[in-house]
C-alpha cells in the first residue's frame, strides 16, 4: 500500500489587506499540511497548482517554500508539483517552483501531459501531470487527457494532476473542461484550482479538488464553515484508493456577520467568545443595515482588540443581486448586477478577453467602445 497527501491552492505570499497575520497564515497552513504528511508518514507528496500566489514570488515566500522543501528532502520525501494559473510565467522566465528541484521537488507537464512512473511500497505507480492550460492552450486540454488515458490503461495504480475549473463543479463559463472529458483509465484525479474542496469517492476515478489551505476571498467563506480547510491523505494499493480528509487547525477562523447599528458590538463579541480551532484574532466581513453613525461605527469597532473586521461595508454601499430562475450563464449575473444590457454585455465581452489572459484585448475593446483613440 502507498500513501501520499494531496494539497493545492496554497497560494504562498498571498497578503489580503496587506496585513502581515494574512500572509503568515498562508504559510503556517501550508506548513500544516506539510507536517500532516510527515506524521502520517505517507510515500510522497502531490500539489496540484498555485503553489505561490504569484509567478514572481516574493523573496519571504520563496524562503518559507524553501524551508519546507528542506524539511521533505531531509524526510527523504518527494513533491510531485505542477503549475497552476497563478505559477506560470506571464513572460518567458523560470518558473518559481523548479528552482527548488535539487531538494525532490518534480514539477510535472509544463506544456503537455507528462507521465513518469514510480514505485512506492512495492505499487508501481503513473503519475501524470498537466499544468493550467489557458488562452491558447485550453485547445489542447482534450487531447493531452486523451494521452494519458492510453497510458494509465497500463497501470492498476494511477494518478493524473491537472489544474483546470472542471464543470459542474463551477460556473460553465469560468471553467476549461467538462467532467465527461476526464480520463477515465486513472484511479485518482488530483485536481487543483477551485479553493472549495470536492471529493468524489464512490465510483473510479476518484475525482477530488483538495481545495485551498486558506481563504482568500470571501466567497469560500460559506463553505469553510461546514466543511473547514483540508488536505487530503490518499491509500492507493493494487487499482483501489481511499481518500480521508484531514481537516487543518492553523486555518484563521472567518465569518460573515449581518447586523445593524445597535446590535453590531454584541454580534462581534459573541464570535470572540465562540471556541475555535485556534488562537487566532477572528477575521469577520461585517455588513451593517440600516441608518446610523458610521464614524462612530468605526471607532467602536477598533475599540473591540481581538478581532478582525472587513469593512464594515453599509448597506447602501453594497450592489445586491436577486438571483431570478434559469440564471444559468455570467452575462445572467451581470444582467442582474448593472441592471443595464449594454454594460453587461460589454462586462461579459471583457471576461471573456481577460480570462484567456488577452488583457491587451480587453483593453482595446473597451477604448474601441469609448471613443477612445489608440494614441490616448
């Protein structure tokens, strides 16, 4: 029997509100996971995408990397990585991650599947790799699964990384594949890029997004509170695989809080007083209704030491969308957010620009509907 830890999303060096606590909860939730692995003492280890937040990380973060990667070397234990949308380079340069490849740390499938085979515990074992294929790219996703289908047909035990949005598992028009062009010959997709974890367990392959190691946009939050943060420790042996996971503990305790100008001080310090998972100041995105003193709102809410507020964000200021049925497509939401065709048309056009990484497009497109001449 092998045994390794699927993690992703880890988005090192990520710092919301420039605050120094976020961007070390990045790494104390990263290095969690790291240790989960080691105390469990699993075979190897597979990242499946944004290991950093950027492609050009900073120096701390490289250094925190670099002391985890020591920390695996010295273990004895390998980091099957590939890229993730937020790794690749947006020029020709090195990429982040393969300088750390002197301390076993493989990243797999820059530009096409790549498959290598090893042996664990007496499994032999394909493990293939894909990084994120946008742009251009997204063309050739089909095919580069189709190859690693016939190459996994080969093997009981198989393992395919990839990064992609995968529909159903998020909105049609933000995702590069669809779950009916998965290969079907591996027995463990290990999938990265969505931050919500997903585990599909009860039919082969075994499909599951590990999710990311922390939040970093609000829209998790609804999530992160029935399911918690999590890395995933796999068993593979002889074509079956079990999946249990491992919730972290270091993960910063977030919520989302409704209130008025009343009520708002005693709906934050019953967050306080709740027990969590850790010592951690709680990070609360507070709306407040209704009418009142926001200036003194603010003060009042400085005053409250242990915790974090986002915003707080008054209800005026705040753009609601009423869902309506069949808002099935983004140019819906945009619909329903502006309220006004033709600026959700050109909301949706953008999108489409700028999610193929064509931001020259996007650009041009919208000087070209402004009137604006090419030379301004």
């Amino acid at each position: 029997m092998a045994t390794f830890l699927h993690l992703s999303d880890t988005h090192l060096g990520y710092k919301e509100y420039m605050m120094d606590e976020r961007e070390n909860d990045f790494y104390e939730s990263f290095n969690e996971a790291i240790d989960i692995g080691l105390n469990e003492h699993v075979d190897f280890f597979v990242h499946t995408g944004d290991l950093f937040d950027t492609w050009s990380p900073s120096n701390r973060a490289l250094n925190e990397f670099k002391k985890a990667a020591l920390k695996l070397y010295n273990n004895g234990k390998i980091m099957y990585l590939i890229m993730g949308d937020h790794d690749r380079p947006k020029r020709t340069d090195e990429i982040a991650s393969r300088i750390f490849d002197f301390l076993g740390v493989k990243l797999l499938g820059i530009n096409s599947i790549e498959n290598i085979k090893v042996n664990y515990s007496g499994e032999d074992i394909l493990i293939s790799g894909l990084s994120n294929m946008k742009g251009l790219r997204k063309n050739f996703i089909e095919e580069e699964y189709k190859k690693g289908n016939v190459a996994a047909g080969e093997y009981k035990n198989s393992i395919l990384m990839s990064h992609q949005g995968v529909y159903p598992y998020f909105i049609s028009e933000a995702c590069e594949v669809d779950s009916s062009q998965l290969p079907q010959n591996y027995k463990y997709l290990a999938f990265g890029h969505i931050h919500d974890s997903t585990l599909i367990d009860d039919r082969y392959p075994v499909f599951s997004y590990a999710g990311s190691t922390d939040l970093n946009s609000t829209s998790e939050i609804k999530h992160y509170l029935k399911y918690k943060k999590s890395v995933n420790l796999v068993e593979i042996t002889s074509g079956n695989v079990s999946v249990q996971q491992i919730k972290l503990k270091s993960t910063r305790y977030q919520n989302i809080i409704d209130s008025d100008f009343i009520n708002f001080q005693n709906d934050l310090k019953s967050i306080v007083n709740q027990k969590r998972d850790n010592d951690k100041k709680p990070l609360i995105t507070l709306t407040i209704h209704g009418s009142g003193d926001r200036d003194l709102v603010r003060k009042q809410i400085k005053a409250i030491n242990d915790i974090i507020v986002r915003g707080p964000l008054f209800e005026k200021e705040i753009k609601k969308i009423v869902e309506k049925p069949n808002m099935s497509k983004l140019l819906d939401y945009f619909n329903a957010y502006f309220n006004d065709k033709n600026t959700a048309e050109l909301a949706d056009k953008i999108f489409e620009t700028i999610k193929n990484e064509d931001v020259d497009s996007a650009y041009k497109l919208i000087k070209d509907i402004m009137g604006i001449g090419n030379d301004n």
